[in-house]
C-alpha cells in the first residue's frame, strides 16, 4: 500500500512518531500508514498514543480480516496469519489505553492497621458490606 506522506524520526518526540513505534511501521517503504491516518487516529482518541495506536491496528486488522489463505500449486498463502497478529495488537493497545493492569487492594475489614476507623466508616456508608468492626 503506498502512502501520500510518511514522517518517522527514530529518536523522534512527535505523537506520530511514538504511534509508527507501537505499531512497526517505522519503514517508508512498505508503509501502512499514511501520516494523515495517524493524525486523524490521534484526534479521535483525544491525543491518546495508545488509543490512537490501538485504533489504527483495529483499523489495520479489519483490512486484513478481507484477506483469506489459500493454496494453489503447491504454494500456501496464510493471510489470517496477518489478521490474527493486528487483532491481537489492537486488544492489547486498547488494553494499555484503557489503563487496564494490575491494581492494589487494600483491606477494608476494620482489622487492618493500614485502615483508620474514619475509612471504615466512610466504606460503610458507600455500601461496603462485610465484618467491617
């Protein structure tokens, strides 16, 4: 797929430049991307690099998701491989946009010499159930 314009700078600052990392199209000539596509990406995801990454691998994945395997001659062609791959990305970019990742939880039990008895109480009138004395 050729691209109007391509902008990579490998030690490059530029929103633009961190989304073609994310994604691997650091290279002009076999581009994905046009720097348009990127921008737009980067608009509708309110300037989020993940978000605007993860858009653009969905919207890289449902290209794919035309394509099909086929053999002929002795020769395969497995072009779901490609889907798979940018599906796969796109869901985890979307993960890391979303903030998804491991959280910590503190006990609200009111045993927990972490949890001062004001906590316990603001939890009970939040509808934290459980033996909160």
């Amino acid at each position: 797929m050729a691209v109007a314009t391509f902008t990579y700078a490998v030690a490059g600052t530029a929103d633009r430049d961190r989304v073609r990392f994310m994604l691997g199209d650091t290279d002009e000539t076999t581009a994905i991307f046009d720097d348009d596509e990127i921008a737009r990406a980067l608009t509708d995801e309110g300037d989020d690099v993940e978000g605007a990454a993860a858009r653009c691998a969905e919207a890289q994945a449902a290209r794919q998701a035309r394509s099909f395997d086929f053999r002929a001659d002795g020769a395969g062609f497995n072009r779901s491989q490609a889907f798979a791959h940018w599906k796969d990305l796109a869901i985890d970019l979307r993960a890391r946009a979303q903030g998804t990742g491991v959280s910590t939880v503190t006990p609200v039990d009111g045993y927990s010499d972490d949890i001062d008895a004001d906590d316990v109480a603001s939890a009970r009138r939040f509808g934290v159930s459980g033996d909160l004395d």
